[in-house]
C-alpha cells in the first residue's frame, strides 16, 4: 500500500520498477495508516485466512537495501514470515490475544485530532492550497510526533524549509537512526 | 415588581436557548475523503458549528435523518431527543442539521481551515473499532490502473499488509 498523497504520479515510477508479482494498491489518504494506527513505513500486519490479525504493526524489511541506515538484519523477519507461511496459526510468530490487545491499543484523542488535520492538509495540497496545507500538517505532526509519516509525507509535498528542519534533524532527536525504527518484537528461533 | 421580575427571568431564558446570529457561507465538506461543495451552509457567530441543509448532508456524507435517528444503510445513531435542538432546526421551510454537534456524537475528529472554509471530518469511532476485536479493518483502494481491490477479496488467504512510500 503505497502512502502516498501525490497517487500513481509519485508512487507510480516505484511500481512499475518492483515489476511485482502481488497486489500494489495506492493510498492517497493514507487511508491504511489511519485504520490500523501506522506511523511508519514500511509497517507489516500479518492477517490469517479469517481476516484476522496475527502479527500487528512492526517494521517489515523484506531485504536489507536500509541495513546500514537502520541497523536492521531483514532475515529474521523474513525466516518469521517463511513459518507462518508453512504452520499457520500454529507458527510460533503468531502472537495470543493477550499478546496483541495491548499493541492494538485505540489511538489517543490527540492523535485522532492529528489524523484530522492531516487529513485536511492533504485535501488542501490536493485541491492547490499548498500555503494553507503547511499550518495543518505542523498542527498533525505536533498533535503526533510519533508519526513519521505525517513528517515525511509533508516534506516530500513542499520542502522541509517550509517545516524549520529536515529528516536527519528529525532522527537525531528522536535518537539517531539505530532506533528509527524499533526491530520485530520475535521470539528466539526454534529449531 | 413580581412580574417584571418573571419577566426578565423569561428574558433570560429566551436569550440564552436562541441560537446565534447564523451567517450563510460557502463551505468545502471532506467527509470519508471526499469532497463536496456546499452553498450555503451556516456558521452561527462565534461558534464552531457548521449547520447544513438536511439534503446537503446527504450529499455530502450520505447519512439521512429519519425518525430512528441519522442513518446510513443498516448504520443508525439516534440522537439525544432532550437535546434535539442542538442538532436540527427549521428555516425559511429548509430543515437544518447540525454536523459538528453529529462529529462529536459519533466520537469523529474534525479538522477547519477558516481561509479556506473547509472542514475535514475523520474516522467515527464506529470506523475505528475494529481492531481491538483482531479483525483487520476492511478497505478499498485503487492499483495503479485504477482497478479497486479490497482487503476482504483475500479471505481465505494469508495476508501480508505492508505500507511503504516514495519519500
């Protein structure tokens, strides 16, 4: 699911080069992040046969292009996803329901707040108001500063001059790039 | 003396259940969105609030008032009915409803730019629900031919949801 305010323009170039085998779809509205409360990309959700969630929100690396970035090894989250995909249910990745309900946690009125704002600043950006969007995605990004999305996306829109900082700044005080992202919560492989 | 003193007790409570000197402005609706235009809708001074006709709300969010309450297809909120008032009236042989007051019924954030007048109305806490229940909320969305596909076209088969991004 592409997040992306700019559609097949922006997103299109990164479809076409994957030539991908599996559904690409393209979220404009970031539509998916709201739903499922996502604050970053790429985030992963695991959903078995019954449409119901096994593994939650987690960074989901498929190869390791952003190791040295992040510091994250893709070959433990993929050997995960290879169980799931042969035991089901059964696989030791699939977490209980006391183990999701707490990281399904509903989000708290401030973010519901930054969703809306953000939401209006894309609907500005899309209709020509690029300078009555800007003051409507700081007041997301304010409202949740966990949400990287709401950063990115806004930057990636106009300029992170418009914003008084830029990406790297950003990381930096929220602790460096080594815990950007915060790795797979996955129990000890099994033999 | 006892009368007028009623009296200007009366006053009083007249004064403070008329609404608002409401002013009609031209107003942009993105409600699920998408957006609508509507012309005229009502912002009492010094409020918040945005009244629209009760045709606009139909057009613009697809909700109907009916006597069980605001309704779309099988989904029903009733409205508070000491507090009626607060959410519909009648002018000038148009009936009026109140979408702020609604928002804040159905628990759905709401984002304004005045420049613009624009209102953004987010996902009802019935929209959000879902996920402490484990069930993954459904959706609908384009691929890059414009072809809709939904989450629910899956069941039966494993799902690996990931997000990602060109920035």
């Amino acid at each position: 699911m592409a997040q992306d305010t700019g559609g097949v323009k922006d997103a299109g170039k990164w479809i076409t080069d994957a030539k991908a085998t599996y559904t690409v779809l393209i979220d404009q509205e970031h539509l998916v992040s709201k739903l499922y409360n996502m604050v970053n990309v790429p985030t992963g959700v695991w959903i078995n046969e019954k449409g119901r969630i096994v593994r939650p929100n987690e960074v989901a690396f498929i190869d390791d292009r952003f190791k040295n970035f992040t510091g994250l090894d893709s070959a433990p989250y993929l050997n995960a996803l290879q169980d799931w995909v042969e035991k089901g249910d059964k696989s030791a990745y699939v977490m209980s329901e006391e183990q999701l309900q707490p990281k399904l946690a509903p989000p708290d009125a401030n973010a519901l707040l930054a969703s809306a704002e953000f939401g209006l600043g894309e609907q500005l950006y899309s209709t020509g108001h690029l300078a009555e969007a800007i003051p409507h995605f700081k007041e997301a990004q304010r409202l949740n500063p966990k949400s990287w999305n709401y950063k990115r996306q806004a930057y990636k829109l106009s300029s992170e001059n418009d914003y008084g900082t830029t990406f790297m700044k950003e990381v930096e005080k929220a602790g460096g790039t080594k815990v950007y992202y915060a790795p797979p919560d996955l129990p000890a492989k099994k033999d | 003396m006892k009368a007028s003193f009623l009296f200007g007790i009366l006053l009083l409570v007249m004064v403070a259940t008329l609404p608002a000197v409401a002013k009609d402005v031209r107003a942009t609706i993105v409600y699920d969105d998408k957006a609508t235009d509507i012309n005229p809708a009502q912002t009492p001074d010094g409020t918040d609030q945005l009244w629209v006709t009760t045709a606009d709300l139909t057009r613009a969010t697809r909700f109907e008032v009916k006597p069980q309450g605001v309704c779309r297809e099988e989904l029903c909120f009733p409205l508070p009915k000491t507090h009626l008032t607060d959410f519909l009236h009648k002018q000038a042989g148009k009936e009026w409803f109140n979408l702020t007051a609604f928002a804040e019924l159905v628990h759905q954030p709401m984002a304004r730019d005045t420049a613009t007048s624009t209102w953004y109305f987010g996902l009802r806490a019935d929209q959000r629900e879902t996920l402490a229940s484990l069930r993954a909320p459904d959706f609908t969305l384009p691929d890059m031919a414009g072809k809709l596909h939904s989450l629910s076209d899956f069941r039966g088969k494993k799902v690996l949801l990931v997000t990602w991004a060109s920035w």
